[in-house]
C-alpha cells in the first residue's frame, strides 16, 4: 500500500480486545534509520501514530473490476 501527502487514511490499533479506528488525510511521514515507516501524522490532529505501538493501514480499496 503507497500512502502520500494529502491522501485520506484509515488506521486501526487493537488493544485489550477493543479496536479503535482513525481516518483522515495524512499531513506527515516519518520514516525511520532503515526507511521503513515509523509513524503517520493525520491532519487537525498535533500527535502522531506510531507504527512500532501496533497502529495499522486498513486498506480500503475497492477492486477495480467489482460490480455495481
């Protein structure tokens, strides 16, 4: 999955059996030493989300050849 500046995103994180969700338009990327991800900043929100603190992309594509 390619994320970019400007692109709307859903994120997941499971905890003590209870999943939250966030959605928005990704404002920053951060990668780390080795240039994988490391966390995601969401735009109108000042924290970030931390990939290594179990946060996710739900990938909410739909499949180009799927019918109406």
């Amino acid at each position: 999955m390619n994320v970019f500046l400007g692109d709307v995103i859903h994120l997941a994180k499971e905890k003590d059996g209870k999943v939250t969700y966030v959605t928005g338009q990704c404002s920053g990327l951060v990668l780390d030493e080795r240039g994988d991800l490391d966390r995601v900043y969401i735009h109108g929100l000042d924290n970030a989300f931390w990939i290594s603190q179990g946060w996710k992309f739900i990938d909410t594509e739909e499949e180009e050849d799927a019918e109406i």
